[in-house]
C-alpha cells in the first residue's frame, strides 16, 4: 500500500504545536559558530555553575544563555553565556517557560 505524499498515517501520532514561543532560534544554535563557541566555552569552563554553587563538581554539557535571547538577552557576548549540567539547564528552561 502505498501513501500519498502529504497525506496523514493513522498510525503516526499527531503533532502537538508548540506553544510560547514567539521566534525560532534552531538556525542560531544549529549554526557552525555557535557550536564551535559552545565547544570552546565549555573546554574553559567544564563545571556546571548551578552545581557549583551549591557545592557539588559535575562536568557541564551545555553552553546556556544567562538571559534567553527571545527574553533580549546578549546571542553572542560571553558574559550572557554559562555552563550547566543537562539537569540544571532542563530545570533553568522550564522555569523560564512559566
């Protein structure tokens, strides 16, 4: 059997559209510059600061813009940027999404 292009699968779950957001910034973080400057930012400063100040030593996985670019906040300066853990960064996004 074969499916017409554009034509929906029943057995393919449907889409949820995303919601709250305002601008789409995959371009920007999928970019070739920002994964370099992410991956030099990182190689400085490899532990996650929420961690840090709390007084435990994990190894940082992501490059986090202090003030979110969609809230204004700097794309490019490093004084915006710091390194978190997945968790802390998972928790920072979904406070900011509030």
């Amino acid at each position: 059997m074969k499916i017409e292009k554009g034509k929906r699968r029943p057995w393919a779950p449907k889409r949820k559209a995303q919601t709250g957001r305002k601008e789409d910034h995959s371009s920007f973080y999928n970019s070739t510059a920002w994964r370099k400057l992410s991956k030099a930012r990182l190689a400085k400063h490899p532990l996650c600061v929420h961690c840090q100040a709390r007084g435990i030593l994990k190894e940082a996985a992501v490059t986090d813009h202090v003030i979110p670019i969609r809230q204004g906040g700097e794309a490019w300066k490093t004084s915006n940027m710091q390194s978190l853990c997945h968790q802390c960064h998972n928790r920072k996004s979904a406070k900011e999404k509030l």
